[in-house]
C-alpha cells in the first residue's frame, strides 16, 4: 500500500516516518512539505523522497497520507487529499475551529475517502486493560476519572506549538483531546458540560495558555477531570511528560499510567542530566495498522472524524468557560 | 504544664503519643467509650477522668479529639474555664461556629490550635520550604491528591455528614489548606463529587478545582474510595521555575513480602503512614506545646482552620448550585 506523509510540521511527523518505513505492507512514498528548509533538513536526515508540493505527493498513485501540518492548516490539506481520492489519518486537534471540523467532514463526505483521527492511546495496552476490566465491571458503576496528560511546552520541537494563529491554542488545545477521547470511549458517553481554569503561569514569553484543568460531567452522570498543562519543565524534565488516569468506581479503584515502562538512564553525553527511556508498547503502530486495516477492508477506521470533532468541541469549550468562569454546557 | 485529652479514638490515641514525647506533664484523658479512655489511660500511665469537667479542671491546656459537631461546644467550655486548647481539624462544620470559637479563645486570652496535621507532615513541609525559597517561581498548577477508605466501626461518625462535615470538610480540608498555605488566597471553586449509595461500595470522591488571586490553579482530589486498608496521597506542584513531585507510592523505605498470614488488621481509620524517625502527629503535638509554654505563634494559625473550612463549604455549595463559586466578592 502506498502511504506519504502531507507536512512534516508536526512533532509526531517523524514517528509516522518510522512506522511507515517498518511496516511490511506499506510502500512509504516519502512526505511533502511547502517549507523548503524543513523539506531537506527532514529529507536528508531520513533519507527518504521529499515533495516540495502537497499536490506533487498526492500525485504518486497513494492510497492515503498522514496529515501532520499545522492544527490551522488541516482542512487545506484535506480539501488537496480528498481532490486527489486518498485516504486520510489526520493528526489532532483535527481543526482549530468547528466551522474548519465541519467543512473536513464536508470534503470527506464528498470525495466518499476514509477519515481517521489519529488518538493512538486507544491502542495502549494498558488503556486496552482497562477498557476490559471496565467492561467486565470489575469497578461496578463507573463513578469518576482523575486524568492527567501534562508535559513540557513542544516549542522547542516545532515552535508552532507556541503559535496561537498556527495550534489554535496552547496546552488545552493540544492536550485536552487525548483524555476526552479516551474517556467518551471508555464510558461510551458525550461531555455535558465542562469548567475548566486556564492560564499561561509557565512560559510569559510565549503568548499562549500554558496550564489548564477541565472538570467534565459526562450524560451517564460520570464526572472526570483533565491536567492537560504543559507543566513539565522545559528541558529539565527526564522525558516530555505523562499520560495518567485513575479511574474510581463502586468497587475502588485503577489507576494507569500509560507511560510507566521506562529506563532511568543517565549519559555524560545527554543535555538533560536524567532521562526515562521509555521501553514500552508504540501504540502510534497499532494506529496505523489499523488505519491501513481499514483501506484494505474497506470499512470505517475505529476512530473517525466524529470523534476527532467532539474532542475538539470540548477543547474549544473550555477556552469558554475559563473566559466566562462559568460552567458550559455541551 | 498539664495537658489532657478528651476523647480516646484515632485521633486521641495519635495525640497522646505525641504528649508522651512532649515535654508537657500528660496527666489524664476521658471519652464517652469507657473502655476506650481506660485503654488509653494504661497505656500511657495517666489518669482516666469519668466525665471531661473534671479532666478540663485539672489541666492548663485541653486537647480535644472528639466529633466535629463537638468542636464548638466544647471549645467555648474550655475557653470558659480559661484553659489553653488543642482541637482537632476541621476547626468547626459552620463559619459562625468557626469565629464564635476564635472571639471566644481571645477574649478569654487562651491560646487555640487547629490540628491540621499534614502542615507537620515532613514532605509538604519541605515543598513548601522549596516554594518559600522561590525556588519554583511563580505557582502554576498544583496538584494534591488523598484518598483513603470510609472509616469503619466506631469511627463511623466520619460518614454522618451531621458530624463530620463530609469528606470533603473531614479530609480534603487538609490539602485545601496546604495549597492556600503555599499559593495564597482562592479567588474561584468549582467541585463535583459523588457519594456510594451501594452497601459495602466506597463512599466518597470529590474533584475540587481552585483558581488564586495570584493566577494559580489547582486540582484537589479526595476520596474515602479505595477497599480498607489503602491510602494514597500525593503533591505535584509546579511553577515558572520548577516543579515538586511526590506520591506516596514511591516512598515506603521498608516494604514486607512476607507469607500471607491470617486476615492484616485493618485501621478504623486510614491514616496515612510514613516510616519516619518522628510521626508527624508528634511533631505537631511538640510544636503546639512549645508555642503555647514559649507564647510563640502557631505554625498554623485558627484562622488557617477557618480559612480552609470556608474553601470546604464553598466546595461544597459549588457541588450544591452545580456551579463556579467566587470568594472574597470576586
């Protein structure tokens, strides 16, 4: 199957690279990228083709592409993607503002091409675990979820991350999706309504919210909260940060730590002076696979454009209710 | 001087270790349980009083380990009969109570001690010696986490909102004043909780969210939710310059993997326990007493107690309105 990558902007870009060159039934076509600096400097460093166009990529017969542009940026390349029938996984937020989430289902719909959000964390092991202890009911009636997905600021990575006009947000924006997403998924329920407190107490040089809580109720009566700060020091911390949750029901309680299989591990030759080496499961794999699944057996990914636009619903949302301090309904 | 103790459950016996090692002459203690008083009476060598009128007549300084509901009426007692008081937290369940019980301690010229014990507890102590220094910049997001399991047998009164409060007066009481303790006064509180209404189902969890004056935010999670035996706790502070982290997992210095023996008793009461040369329950005892003897300030002060007790119950009117509650006319 053939698979390119349309932007190298984000900081994932280069772990689907990886993926793509490994898996046996993927002929990875190589990536596009309009910024010529960030074209070659990817290009030489992987040594792998790069198309200076998004269209120039489009036009090499693929089946489908990873979208990993900007947040802003998204619907652009989906609008190109869906002109040429290609298939896509598109990285998350999905889009910066609904009327963009909209017109991505729009194009979609239009060109009759599958549509993935790209939420690896449904195929962690121990979310998996957790999802079938839930579904067992060995926690009885789910009552609530502390999660917590916080990490340094990315800019260092990619300094768009940063950018308000490019990510559409900071930390809420980037981090809010992945717990939302596994928690609808894990209670098979929507968000109601949503407080959250919003701040930039990390980074005053960068114009952007930097921490954030979100307190979520959910339709079936669960309530959950959400760390998605970008709290973790920057290049002090021994890795980007954590993805945690702890799930309490009628029968106690699991807690996850998703990110938990590390080495401590310490190099003369390091910048930072520890590091975790993480040694566990690559779900972004699993993602993939099953994106490419999806191609093959012509069938709806697991994770599509609904879910991908609910999470960014609720991240927008808490930008309103930090606004308003108010509690906003969904 | 001479110090007694009325009441002889948990909290009694946990008190009476630490005027053991006081200094203070530890002459008596009485409870409603009788056998409970007289159990305690042996083990410390003192005298058990049949009814606390008579204890109160023979001490200088009172310490009361009894119900909540009880704080008030016996606080105002002892101020009558001029003698210096210990009480455990929450100071009081109402506001009024609260400040009726400081009026009455001033005008008596006596000295009040609100037992907030975690403010003893060496690892808060050191991250908030941290945070003093500056060492973490400005505070940004402050996470605190203690959830234990529902009190059992004769320390079920805890459940009896009537008596205690709640869970979220009794127990995150503490971490609402740790976190005021280190990030200043709270502007906004939003909580959600739910309680078990399964029999032999943990009971209580609550996520509390605050949001300063000085910008900080932070998430406090409570719970009497785990199966006995269990308690976790746990601080994740961070600032503009760096951050605290710390979970009661990753601190036992000694760990037993020994043959399962019959049924491991378990407390009535979860405490959280701490392989520490000084049980925190003594240091506080110890500082209490040596700032009475020494007329020195309290390391917390009433006010803290009342303080605390005011972001509890605007915790608790927020689960009520379902709303963001402001303090202090926003």
């Amino acid at each position: 199957m053939r698979l390119g990558i349309m932007s190298f902007a984000h900081v994932h870009a280069d772990g689907f690279l990886q993926i793509l060159r490994k898996l046996q039934d993927v002929e990875f076509v190589g990536f596009s990228d309009t910024d010529k600096e960030q074209g070659k400097f990817f290009a030489e460093l992987y040594g792998v083709p790069w198309f200076s166009s998004h269209e120039e990529l489009l036009d090499q017969k693929l089946e489908g592409v990873v979208i990993c542009s900007e947040n802003a940026n998204h619907l652009a390349d989906v609008k190109l993607a869906a002109a040429a029938g290609v298939h896509i996984l598109c990285e998350k937020p999905i889009a910066t503002t609904l009327e963009d989430g909209l017109a991505i289902k729009e194009e979609i719909d239009k060109a009759g091409i599958k549509f993935m959000t790209a939420f690896p964390m449904r195929f962690d092991p121990s979310i998996v675990a957790l999802k079938e202890m839930i579904e067992r009911g060995d926690l009885g009636k789910i009552y609530a979820i502390n999660g917590i997905n916080h990490s340094e600021i990315p800019r260092r990575h990619r300094s768009w991350f940063a950018d308000k006009k490019l990510a559409g947000g900071g930390a809420v924006m980037d981090h809010t999706v992945h717990l939302l997403d596994l928690y609808r998924w894990l209670l098979d329920s929507e968000a109601s309504d949503l407080y959250a407190e919003v701040a930039n107490p990390f980074t005053p040089d960068a114009e952007i919210d930097t921490a954030g809580l979100v307190t979520l109720s959910f339709a079936n009566g669960v309530f959950a909260s959400i760390d998605c700060s970008w709290s973790r020091p920057e290049a002090v911390y021994p890795r980007w940060g954590h993805l945690k949750m702890e799930v309490i029901g009628e029968q106690g309680a699991i807690a996850v730590d998703a990110f938990n299989q590390y080495l401590n591990y310490y190099s003369k030759q390091n910048s930072r002076q520890a590091n975790w080496l993480g040694w566990g499961s690559d779900s972004s794999t699993a993602m993939v696979q099953e994106f490419i699944n999806s191609i093959k057996e012509d069938r709806d990914p697991s994770i599509g454009w609904k879910d991908g636009f609910e999470a960014l619903k609720v991240a927008l949302a808490c930008y309103d209710a930090a606004k308003a301090k108010q509690v906003v309904k969904l | 001087m001479k110090v007694g103790i009325i009441g002889a459950g948990t909290m009694g016996n946990a008190h009476a270790k630490g005027w053991q090692k006081s200094g203070a002459e530890f002459v008596g203690v009485s409870a409603k349980n009788k056998e409970s008083a007289k159990q305690l009476a042996e083990t410390y060598g003192i005298k058990a009083y049949d009814n606390h009128q008579d204890l109160l007549e023979a001490v200088d300084i009172i310490d009361l380990c009894v119900p909540s509901d009880l704080h008030k009426d016996m606080v105002l007692e002892a101020a009558r009969a001029k003698k210096h008081i210990i009480c455990e937290k929450p100071i009081a369940l109402t506001l009024e109570d609260a400040e009726a019980m400081i009026a009455a301690c001033n005008k008596a010229g006596v000295r009040l001690f609100i037992a907030m014990v975690v403010r003893f507890f060496p690892q808060y102590r050191a991250a908030k010696a941290a945070i003093d220094a500056g060492q973490l910049g400005e505070l940004g997001v402050i996470r605190l986490k203690r959830i234990g399991y529902q009190p059992l047998g004769d320390e079920a009164w805890f459940t009896d909102d009537k008596r205690s409060g709640g869970m979220i007066v009794d127990l995150m009481l503490h971490d609402l004043d740790y976190a005021r303790s280190i990030a200043g006064e709270v502007k906004r509180v939003y909580a959600k909780s739910i309680r078990s209404t399964v029999n032999d189902a943990p009971g209580d969890y609550a996520l509390i969210t605050l949001g300063f004056e000085s910008g900080a935010m932070a998430l406090i999670e409570g719970g009497w939710a785990y199966p006995p035996g269990f308690f976790r706790t746990g601080i994740d502070i961070a600032g503009s310059e760096g951050l605290i982290e710390w979970q009661s997992d990753d601190s036992q210095t000694i760990k037993p993997f020994l043959k399962p023996q019959e049924r491991t008793k378990v407390a009535r009461v979860g405490i959280p326990s701490s392989s520490i040369a000084e049980d925190p329950y003594v240091t506080e005892i110890k500082h209490a007493y040596e700032a009475i003897r020494d007329n020195k300030p309290f390391l917390v002060s009433p006010e803290d107690g009342l303080e605390a007790l005011r972001l509890a119950l605007a915790a608790k009117e927020s689960l009520k309105t379902g709303q963001v509650v402001f303090l202090g006319g926003n």
